[in-house]
C-alpha cells in the first residue's frame, strides 16, 4: 500500500488564509485528473481530507483518480459529509433514535451525554401542515393554528432535542420546504471549519433524510438523500459506505423556446434518464447550455433525481451560482471564496469543458414541449396536447385491471360495499351540490389543483407565470370550477413577498389559490379532505378523478385515496386546470371558459409571455431574503413558549406521538451470532415497482386500520389522528400502519388491494400487522418476496424499520432501489435477490411456501446464500444474491443494525 500523498496547502482570499487539501497537487502525484468529473473530484477531495490508512487509505484515493480509465470502479470508500438535513417527518424519529441510544448508554453505565451528532444537523420543520381550509384569506392562519394543536408533543420533543443536543439547531414551521431552505440560506457551497487556530475550506457536502436533498446540487453542492438511520449515522461520524459511482454526463445544448417552463425540461430530463437506466448513478450536468440556465432551473432539474432514479443530478459552479447567493443575500465573503477555492480546485465549470464519463446523452432544451406526468409515476411523461388521450387509456386499462376489485376506497372509513365491481365510464357522472351550487362531477374532474412542493415552488419564473396567467384570466372573467380544491403552499415566505411585489397575490387569491402554508402538502398526501359531497359523488359514481399539482411525486395512493389519477405540472399548467375543470380537456384546443362577453378563452389567450414573466422575476430582491431568514431559527411567539424539560436524557411522557422504541431493549456490549431463518412463512408477495409510499405508513389513518383502532383504544379520536408521518415518533402506530397502503397488492390474494394478507396454514384473510402479530405468538419468522425495483421512492426509514418490528427477517426480491436496500440492512434485514432469470413467477411462488435461509452467519459483501422453499409438492433450492454490498454494511447486519453498530463503537465496545 502506498503512502497518502501530503496535498494540504494554503489560500488566501481578501484578508482571510484558509487552509485546504489540494486536487491539483494529488494530481502531481497520483496522476491527471483534470477530466474526472466534478463530483468525483469532490468524493476524492473527502478522502484526501480523512485518510487515515484506516478508514481511508492510499489505494481508496488512488482508484478515484484510477476511475478515467474505464469510467467506473468497484472500490468501496467511506464517504463522510459536513453535515446532515432533516426534515419532520424524518427527523423526529431520527431524534426519538438519538434519545433511546442515549437511554441504552445510560443503562450501559456511560455517560449518555456522549451521544451527541458530530457534523452539523440542521432539522426544518416542513412537512406536517396539511390543506385543511383553503380558497381564502384565512387559510394560512387556521391552518397554522390546526398545526400546531395536531403536533404539539412532537414540537415539545424537538424543542428538547435542540436544547440536549450540540450541533443541532430546528428550523420552527411556516418557515419554508427544507430544501428550499437549503438552497436559499443553509447551503455555503463551500463549508468552512476552525480547527486548532486554523480555518480549514472544503466543498459543503450533505446527506439528508428526504431524497429530494438532491435539489442542493443545483448550487455546486453534493448532496442526496439516504435513510433516517443512515444519515444518524453519519451525525455521528460514521462514513458513508459507498461503492465509488458509475456517472452519467448529460449535456444540455440551447435555450427553452417561448411558453415552455422549467417544469416541462425537468419532466422531459426525468423521462429520458429514466429510460437511459441511472439507478443508483450520479448524473452530472455539462454543456454550454449552462450559460443561459437560471439556477433555479437547475434546482428544479435537481431536486427530480429520485424521479429520474439517480444518486444526485449536479451542477458545477459557475458565474450562475455566484449570481444567485448574491441574489440571496449571501455574505461577499463568502462569494468570494466558493469563486476561488472552486476556480483552484478545478471544481469551476469552464465553456467547452468535457469530462471523462461512464456514458452520456444530450438534449436540445428548444426542443422541449409542454408536459405534464402521470397517471401515477413521475417519469411518465406526456405531452400536454395528448393529456386527454391518456387519461382515456387509463380509463380503459383501469377498468380492465379492477374489475374484479373488491370495495370503494374512502379517505375516513376504508373499504365498504365489498364485491361492488369498479368501472369507469363516461356514464357515471354525478350530480353535486356544493355551495348552493348544482354541477356535475364527471370522469377527470380536477378535484385537486395544488401549487405545492420544492420542486417548483423554489423558481421564481414558474412561481410568476403562475400569478400572471391567474391574472390574465381574471381579466377575462374566467374562474376556478367550484369543484376543484386549490392551494397554494410556497417553499418559502420569499416567495410570497415577491408574488406581493409584482401585484399578483391578489390574482392567485381570487381564483382560489390562497397562501395554505409554507410547507410540503400535498405532494405528500397532506392535501387534507375534500369537501364530503365531492367524496360521496367519487364513491357513488366509482369516479376517475384528478389531481393536478407541481410537485415530484404522484404515485398511487399518495395525493388522496381518492383520487386515482394524479397529473405533476408545472404551476401556470396547475392554474389552467383549475380553470378547466377536466383533464379530458384539451387545454391546446379546447376553450378553459367563456370571456364576459361569452366568446371562447384558450389557454394561449392568457399564457403570459416571457418578457412579461422577466419584467415580473426582475421583482424579486436580496433583501426579501435578508428579511426572512434574518431570524430563521427563533420561530413565532407559538413556538418559543412551548415548554422545554432540561435533560441529557429524555423523560418518555405518556404520549401517542412520542414513544421509547423497542431497538435497544436487552442491548449487550456484544452482538449476539446471526441465526439462520428456518421455516419462515410469507408475510406479503409482491410484484414490480412497490414504493417505499406502498411500504411505510403514510397520509391519513383510517379508524377501522389496526393503527386506528390503537389509537382509539388510548382515546384519541378520529378527527384527532392526524396523519402517520407526524406520528413517526410512535413505533406502535408504526408498525401498524406498515404495508397498509390502500394500493398496495398482496399476490397472496385474489382481487383484494390494501393491506391484507393470508394467515398460513389457517388461511385466515387479516390485516398483515395481525398475521404479523400472530406470527410472532407463534414464534413464526417471516420473509417478504418481491419482483423488481423493491423500494421505489422517498427515502422512508419506517419502510425498514416496520419491516423489522413486523418480524421480518429477509426480504428476497428481483432488484432494490438504493435507499430502501442500504435502509433494511441498516435495521438488521438481509435483502437478497433472486438469481438471475428467476422470480417469484418462474418458481410459482403462491406465499403458502415455508421458507428457509442458510448461510446468514458467514455471509460476504455480495456473496450467495442458499434459499430452501419447501411446499406440498416438495421442495427446491436456490441460490440468491446477498444484497449486503460493502463490508461496513455487513458490519452493521452483525451488530444487528447501524444504530447498534454506532452505539457500540461510541462506548468502546465494536
């Protein structure tokens, strides 16, 4: 092994010398690097920076520089970023984790102020307002208001962990979207550290506990979203294990043509990487079309990395990104620095740069067109002028594929009239009277127009283009059909001041698109209730209708349990269809209404144009953003008296938010030997593409669920539920709520969709938590089996830790998505999948099947494990692939997860 070569240097910038790992100098000394992409060079810059011919050692550096040659390599490094976002969702039971681990060291006889994040944790509380009022100027305070009744127990919590912990600050709610937070105030580009007297410059890194962290590599800065458990791990100094990733340039050449939007090329970019195969890959863009690409645009184009399946979607630094953390009201200083610590890294994008790839593909951005996506994937895009059409083919093939489903889906009460056969034709419409107003809700209807989400709702052309169609139609008499629930959720309060600034707030207010709040609703499924005659007429009619929204996810189940369809678009596109009313209108020849002289409205009567949307961006300020994050962290008057207990270690109150977790219980210094799995039987046999929204607990709770009816039973009221993301912190409602989904399909059982499954032998059809519960009395362990791409979506770690607590000890499947994978070995689950040519399908897999694993206690990073399925006819071996890649991963699977692993290490004991 060679030696690390010494690359620490010196660099002055105005008055300041900051000290730094040098690239250039690697380079003299391990070989040419000037073509490595821009994102490698930051991941060697990371293993310069930690080698310690431990962790780190010489050949880990030298395969980074090594990578030009054949644009790729399989050397595992550890990868260790500045700092670490969370939002709510996530973050608190990431926070319920830390304080259960101090609880574990405590009962260990350590001292548990020793559990304490090592990087920098910055937790924005984003995702727990829901769209319960809306369409008025009230809306935002009582939604506000209704937040903080719902979440008062959680927000106590996390007031105590911002006062425990060190390295570890809360951005309070009506804030903004994490990830817009992120882009406008948290992120630095270049992160800077004092150590021993010195300042030490380095290239701000993150992991955070959404996927849609990617956004931040919009402004130079490499980031991506891994599990709550991984990112605890990485606050508290563990490296990322990671294979060092294939990249994928693409190149972006011209300009968007007049009326298209940063949303149509994003959706665009989604569709063809999707197709290209990224997973799992870092998607780097280049191409002197960067010149003319606003940075909010690349965030847009960045935050869709999960939809197009990549690790991350980065851009270089450039003159763009100085001009927008000027835009923001980032320090001179600061400036200054990302330009001359990038310009003498080589990590500045330079015109005519072409680095070395794994492989690549372009696009001319004047051949984008108007799109939307849908039904109910991301990448599934369509061209605006063939929406109505697509909405008749799902209608044909849904009819075709529920016919045989069995129940009406409600957003309160589950199934009802069970047997009733589903169909969807243009017969069915129903007659609705709402606000003393008679219509008729017919297939399609835009029962949800939300402007919502990071995705878009960081751009300013967007966000502007929005306001001014809104206004250009209420010029024109048009208004919202009374049928469509509209909202308006920014990623931050800036965008509200500008919208302010260019008079168009009142525009948006007057066709329904009120301020609900700064937050991440509906993409979510926080879009709240629909108003009960628009439920009733959906479930009485069997009705197909849609929601229309600019967010990045639309998978099914997700927006509303109602809602079958759901149509992600960009925000001028959301007001159209309010308008409208149907997505069977052909908004490129159809009339959205009558003028107030009756004559037809098309949409491109109102469409505004880009010199109109230009002269409307040129509102917005630096000090608009000065203002609003001047004091981000301080909250409102709500917020800072809510009452926080003084305690290294936190005093567990009764409480159906916050609960102790079962993880440590009986915790030694040592792990316990893996056992091999004999006879387990089949909790759930699933097919393709099953998301962790299919998986983890997400949206509202429904009484007669398992989760429910725990609630109930500790007197919690089914108007008081709130949604299962805000009671992450209750692994009781937890587990409950895992594979509950009302989408999901369980192979076991003929025509049922939900959360079911068949108790095996007594072939009892129940809740899969009560076959799991009934499993374990048994002393029964499970497995789950699955086809391809397992785990497709957000980075949920209740996906894996329910997994765990339902008793599950593998999960064997096609092909896993990343996050999901990394997250089931993180709570001591082996994935293992099929070999190649083998599923569930060609062995004839029916779930009655007991099940067998060998091999547990000596298993190697990607090595094979026998599987023995044993049914009535016999039994039949195979030989699956250990899905544990890495030997850091392995060590976590022996410690029994990486939070034990973390603990043990942290107390001397691994």
């Amino acid at each position: 092994m060679g030696k690390i070569p010494d690359t620490l240097t010196t660099l002055e910038v105005g008055n300041q010398q900051y000290h730094y790992y040098s690239l250039p100098k690697a380079a003299d000394a391990l070989g040419n690097i000037d073509r490595l992409p821009k994102t490698l060079k930051i991941l060697l810059e990371n293993q310069l920076r930690f080698g310690d011919d431990e962790s780190v050692d010489q050949e880990d550096i030298q395969a980074l520089v090594d990578w030009q040659k054949e644009g790729k390599s399989s050397r595992e490094i550890g990868y260790r970023p500045a700092r670490v976002l969370m939002q709510d969702f996530t973050g608190v039971p990431g926070v319920v984790d830390l304080a259960s681990m101090r609880a574990a060291v405590e009962k260990l006889g350590e001292d548990p102020a020793r559990i304490n994040p090592l990087s920098p944790v910055d937790l924005v509380i984003d995702h727990s307002v829901m769209v319960d009022k809306f369409g008025n100027a009230a809306a935002f305070q009582e939604n506000v208001d209704i937040e903080m009744q719902r979440n008062r127990e959680r927000y106590e919590f996390l007031r105590w962990g911002q006062q425990a912990f060190d390295n570890f600050s809360v951005v309070p709610p009506g804030t903004g979207i994490c990830h817009q937070v992120n882009l406008e105030y948290l992120g630095r580009a270049v992160w800077t550290k004092e150590q021993d007297g010195q300042t030490f410059a380095y290239p701000d890194t993150l992991v955070g506990t959404d996927s849609h962290t990617t956004m931040i590599n919009g402004l130079g800065v490499l980031g991506w979203g891994v599990g709550g458990i991984e990112a605890e791990a990485a606050m508290l100094g563990q490296p990322v294990s990671m294979l060092i990733p294939e990249v994928v340039g693409f190149k972006l050449n011209g300009k968007l043509r007049e009326g298209i939007t940063a949303t149509d090329l994003v959706l665009t970019v989604t569709e063809m990487l999707r197709k290209k195969g990224v997973v799992g890959k870092f998607v780097e863009f280049y191409g002197d079309g960067l010149k003319d690409l606003p940075l909010a645009d690349r965030a847009t184009i960045a935050n869709m990395a999960p939809e197009y399946g990549a690790t991350c979607g980065f851009f270089p630094v450039d003159d763009e990104t100085l001009n927008y953390m000027r835009l923001t009201g980032r320090e001179d200083d600061q400036i200054a620095l990302v330009e001359a610590y990038s310009k003498a890294q080589g990590l500045w994008r330079e015109p005519g740069d072409e680095p070395v790839f794994t492989d690549s593909l372009s696009l001319d951005m004047d051949e984008v067109e108007a799109s939307l996506a849908g039904p109910k994937r991301p990448q599934d895009r369509v061209a605006l002028k063939d929406m109505a059409a697509a909405f008749d083919k799902f209608m044909q093939e849904d009819t075709s594929a529920d016919t045989t489903a069995k129940g009406k889906l409600s957003s309160e009460g589950g199934q009802t009239a069970v047997g009733v056969e589903r169909s969807f034709k243009h017969d069915t419409s129903q007659a609705v009277k709402l606000n003393d107003k008679d219509f008729s809700l017919d297939p399609g209807a835009v029962v949800i127009a939300a402007i919502t989400s990071c995705t878009n709702t960081s751009n300013p052309s967007v966000m502007m283009a929005a306001g001014l169609l809104a206004r250009n139609a209420r010029q024109k008499g048009l208004t919202t059909k009374p049928w469509v629930k509209t909202s308006l959720a920014p990623g931050s309060k800036v965008v509200t001041d500008y919208l302010a600034a260019a008079n168009l707030s009142d525009d948006l207010n007057a066709l329904g698109f009120n301020l609900v709040g700064y937050g991440c609703t509906t993409c979510i499924g926080n879009s709240g209730p629909l108003p009960d005659e628009i439920e009733k007429a959906i479930n009485s009619g069997d009705l197909a209708v849609a929601s229309v929204l600019s967010g990045n996810r639309n998978f099914e189940g997700r927006v509303h349990p109602l809602v079958k369809t759901n149509w992600l678009a960009s925000p001028p596109l959301v007001v159209a269809y309010a308008l409208a009313g149907n997505v069977q209108c052909n908004l490129t020849t159809d009339p959205l209404g009558q003028d107030n002289d009756g004559n037809p409205v098309y949409l491109k009567d109102i469409w505004p144009s880009q010199a109109d949307i230009a002269t409307a961006v040129e509102q917005v300020n630096t000090e608009m953003f000065r203002k609003e994050y001047g004091a981000v962290f301080e909250g409102d008057d709500t917020w800072k008296a809510i009452n926080v207990p003084e305690s290294k270690v936190y005093q567990w109150p009764e409480s159906t938010y916050i609960q102790h977790p079962p993880f440590f219980e009986g915790m030694e210094r040592e792990p316990d030997a893996i056992e091999d799995v004999e006879n387990a039987r089949v909790l759930a046999l699933l097919g393709d593409s099953v998301t962790t929204d299919h998986i983890s607990p997400a949206g509202s709770i429904k009484p007669d669920s398992p989760a429910g009816r725990y609630l109930q039973e500790h007197g919690v009221k089914p108007v008081d539920f709130n949604s299962y993301g805000s009671r992450r912190g209750n692994h009781q409602v937890m587990m409950r709520g895992t594979f509950a989904n009302v989408r999901i399909k369980n192979e076991m059982l003929d025509g049922v969709v939900g959360g079911e499954t068949r108790h095996v032998p007594s072939g009892e059809q129940m809740a899969i938590y009560d076959a799991a519960m009934k499993y374990k009395e048994e002393g029964t362990p499970l497995v789950v089996i699955a086809g391809k791409e397992y785990g497709t979506g957000s980075s949920r770690d209740w996906a894996a830790k329910g997994t765990r607590l339902l008793g599950v000890r593998a999960v064997i499947a096609e092909s896993y998505e990343r996050i999901h994978r990394s997250n089931l070995i993180g709570m001591g689950v082996v994935p293992l999948q099929f070999p190649e040519g083998e599923s569930r399908e060609t062995l004839g897999l029916t779930g009655d099947e007991e099940i067998s694993i060998a091999g547990l206690s000596d298993l190697s990073p990607g090595g094979s494990v026998k599987i023995v399925i044993k049914n009535d006819d016999g039994e039949r071996t195979v030989d699956a692939k250990c899905r544990i890649d890495t030997v850091n991963e392995l060590a976590y699977y022996r410690h029994g997860g990486i939070l034990h692993y973390v603990l043990r290490k942290m107390i001397g004991a691994a």
